[in-house]
C-alpha cells in the first residue's frame, strides 16, 4: 500500500454518537496508536497492553466521553485490525462514537496526523492530538489546553511539563528575548547538549487551529535523524512565520506519563493504585496492610469498609458502607450492598446482597446474583462467627 492509498475510517459501531450531543462540535481529538512499542519486548500492540485491567489505549475513551468533542479520530498501524477490533468493542461499551484511519506505511507523527485528517468533518475547525499510550490524560486537561488556545488567539496549545529528568522527551524553545513566546521544539536525539538541558518538556499533546495544521503538515519534510515527519516540527514552522504558539504547563507530571516499556507500565499502575488508597482513605475507607491493593481508577467503596492489601478490586466495582474485603478476594465489575464479607474468591459482574459473607472454597458464576444474609463457601460461617456475624 503506497502513503496516498487512503484507508476508510471505520466506525466503532457505538451504542451512543458523541457527535450527536457534543458538548465541543467543532473540536476533533486525534489519537495516536500506531506505534509498534518495540521496546515493551512483546508480540501485543503496546496500546492493548493491560493497566488497571483496561487496554492503556482504551482510557482515552472514559475522558472523551467526559469531554465530548464532535469527532475522535484513532490513527492505527501496527496490528491495526486487532487494535480497532478491541478499542472499538470499548468504545461501544462506554458509548462513544469513533472512527478508525490507518497510518501505512508508519513514517512518523506528522504522517500520522496526515492520515487522520483525511477523517474530519468539514465543520471541525479545531484539532487536538495526543497519544494513546499517555493514559492518565484528563478530559480536564484537553478542555484547558484548548480553552488557553482559544484565549490567546493562538494557531497551537502545546502541553508542557517542568520534569527533574526530561529524558526522552523533546525540549521545549523560547525566544531569548520573549520567554513567553515559543519558538519551536526539538527531539532529544536531534538537540544540541545546550538543548538537552532545557527541563520543559513537551509531553506530545496539542490544540491546533485546523487550517494553521494543515499548512503545516503540508510543508512537514523529514529532515533528521529518524527520517520521520514529526509533528513537533510544526510549532517551529507555525511560531518561524509569525503564528502564536503557546505553553500550557500541565499541573500534575504523572497525568501525562507515556508507557514506553514494562517497566513504566508496572510504575504507572502502582501509582494509580496509591492515587485510589488515598482517595479511599480520605473518604473513610480502611486499607489493611502495608501497601496499596489492587485497585482500578473506576472502584468505589464505603465509608467503614475494610479492604485487605491482597485483595483486588477491578473494574466498576462498588462495595457498600461497612463491607469486609478479606485477603485473596477479587472482585470484578461487581455491586456490593452494605456488611458483605468476602474472602478467598473471586466474583465476577456479580451482585451481593447486604449481609451476605462469601468465604474461601466458593465458587460463584460470573453474574451471579446473591441474596442478602446469604453464607457461601467452606470458611463462610467460621469467619462470619471471627466477624461477630454470627
């Protein structure tokens, strides 16, 4: 397939189209995710790879649904028909409308973008672009980078993040004589050691004026190191012939930490799982042991309840006020009334009564539904009994 030999988009078959009731109509999102992830050291495309239970390149999906701009765009490449087969069945699960466009050959973010424009309605006057495998980015962060643009009247919002160790990032430049003016930015293994010691990191998310983007991807030429078309290369190119660009430094780093490689992925992962203890605590929750337990960004729990650090709790789980969530218990996509003890099982798209204990040895089908007051499992009584439940 040659680079103009256009792939359809294809629908994601959602149950609701966020177009239809866009809270932003005329801005599309651009979602990049046909990178290979070589360095994951894996056959699965980096963007399928589990964080919190989820597809890292599905969380984009709970904040469009949040922000609900008129189109979102995901760009694929590597493995693009599984890619789209997978975030297409979560899309329809969290009913949101998207389209798909292959990147074929992959020859950079600049061509990536290319491809997606070939996408957009003709009312889209504004463009965001981010990257899949950043999956912490907030709906909240793509309505202030976009509002900052709108503000100052600039063709391009780029985020940005002061980080103690920018590795791997691109630099963000400034005028000498105008630091508030930005002048371009360049790819670490293309900046000079000056360059490299700039800390302001560009962090790959955007919001462009659509017709300021597409002068610029028209003049992209892929004159470095890689022999890519980047797409930092438009901020030189739009701020060299007088268009305003601006930085909007994000307020939190570890909201636009990208996953490169298992290692980040496992750091990442434990990170959010402190964000919920903490949140879970603060709202009267406590959590036994001396570390964080399993826990997805979705979870809600209780004040009063007991969560044991060997216990997961995936998914949408919500557990109800006073509840006991005893060691090696796993709880996916379940609701839990109010005094439920679980212990040694797992319960998946279950719902349990208020009162019920649930203990070790027990083996409950997905979906089941559990009476309030109900004793299940080998260990249910005796541990019940401990609780000064029976």
């Amino acid at each position: 397939m040659t680079a103009r030999e256009a792939v359809p988009a294809r629908q994601g078959a959602p149950a609701t189209q966020v177009g239809r009731a866009a809270s932003h109509p005329g801005t599309a999102w651009v979602v990049l995710a046909a990178g290979m992830g070589t360095r994951m050291r894996s056959s699965h495309p980096k963007v399928l790879h589990r964080l919190c239970g989820r597809p890292m390149g599905a969380f984009f999906l709970e904040e469009a649904r949040r922000w609900q701009p008129g189109q979102v765009v995901v760009v694929t490449g590597h493995q693009a028909a599984r890619v789209e087969q997978e975030l297409g069945a979560w899309a329809q699960r969290l009913g949101v409308a998207i389209s798909f466009v292959r990147q074929e050959p992959q020859r950079g973010t600049g061509d990536a973008v290319r491809w997606a424009m070939t996408a957009l309605a003709p009312g889209v006057d504004e463009v965001a672009v981010s990257y899949a495998d950043v999956p912490l980015l907030s709906a909240g962060t793509m309505v202030e980078l976009v509002a900052q643009r709108r503000r100052h009247d600039a063709a391009l919002a780029i985020l940005t993040a002061v980080l103690d160790d920018p590795t791997g990032y691109g630099r963000v430049l400034r005028a000498p004589d105008e630091p508030d003016r930005v002048t371009g930015v360049v790819e670490e293994r293309d900046a000079s050691p000056e360059q490299r010691a700039i800390r302001e990191a560009n962090v790959g998310v955007y919001a462009f004026r659509r017709d300021a983007l597409e002068a610029a991807l028209k003049a992209l030429r892929p004159d470095n190191a890689q022999g890519e078309y980047y797409l930092t290369d438009t901020v030189g190119w739009l701020a060299s012939r007088g268009e305003r660009v601006v930085a909007v430094p994000v307020a939190d780093p570890l909201e636009v930490t990208g996953v490169n490689d298992r290692r980040q992925l496992r750091e990442l992962e434990r990170a959010v799982c402190q964000r919920v203890a903490e949140r879970l605590l603060a709202s009267g929750v406590t959590l036994r042991g001396g570390v964080a337990p399993l826990l997805d960004p979705w979870v809600e729990v209780g004040p009063d309840s007991v969560i044991d650090a060997t216990a997961s709790l995936l998914g949408t789980t919500r557990v109800g006020r006073g509840c006991e969530i005893g060691p090696g218990a796993v709880l996916v996509d379940c609701e839990l009334g109010d005094d439920v003890s679980v212990e040694g099982v797992r319960l998946v798209a279950c719902k349990v009564g208020s009162g019920a204990t649930i203990g070790p040895g027990a083996w409950i089908p997905p979906g089941s539904v559990i009476a309030a007051g109900a004793r299940i499992g080998s260990g249910a009584h005796r541990w019940a009994h401990e609780r000064g439940g029976l």
